[in-house]
C-alpha cells in the first residue's frame, strides 16, 4: 500500500494549511531497507496533501553535496531543498544530524 491508494476521510468544509517538511536522509535510508526506488516521488505526498488543504510550505532537507542525483530530481517539483550539511566527528561523517 502507498499514499496513492488511501482514500482520505471526509474532513467537511475544513481545509487545512500544511506545511511539508522531509528529513531526506532518513527517507532514502528506509526506502533502500524497503526495496522502494530512490529518489522517492514527491507527487504521491504533495497530491495526499492537496486532498486535505493548502500547502503553504514544503521543504526537504539533506546534505545535497553528497545527495547530487536526488537533488537533480528533486529540483522538478514545487519543494524548497534546504542544504543541511552532515557533522563531522573525529574525520567520519555522520549518518544523522
């Protein structure tokens, strides 16, 4: 199952402002331990949202000097990419920060 198929419950006349915020690096981390394609398709997110309001801010965050080939495709869509550059500890780079 993937956001595409849940239908969404009828919220009334209610719409929402939502803001999209996406931690990249811990997105592609479980995409690869699930077997799901990378770069994930920021359409199924951004459509599950419009269902329920306005999207009024949509970010994705990651280290985009290491995430190149994600950046290039992420770039097509209507989302901020907020560079967030990994930590460096005793010369390793860190996996979360």
């Amino acid at each position: 199952m993937n956001l595409s198929d849940i239908k969404t419950k009828s919220i009334g006349k209610n719409r929402y402002k939502i803001a999209i915020g996406i931690d990249y690096p811990n997105i592609e981390i479980s995409l690869k331990n699930s077997g799901w394609p990378i770069p994930f398709d920021y359409e199924v997110i951004e459509k599950f949202a419009k269902q329920k309001g306005e999207i009024i801010l949509s970010r994705i965050y990651g280290d985009w000097s290491y995430l190149r080939n994600s950046n290039m495709f992420l770039s097509q869509f209507d989302v901020e990419l907020v560079d967030v550059p990994h930590v460096l500890v005793m010369g390793q780079r860190m996996k979360d920060t």
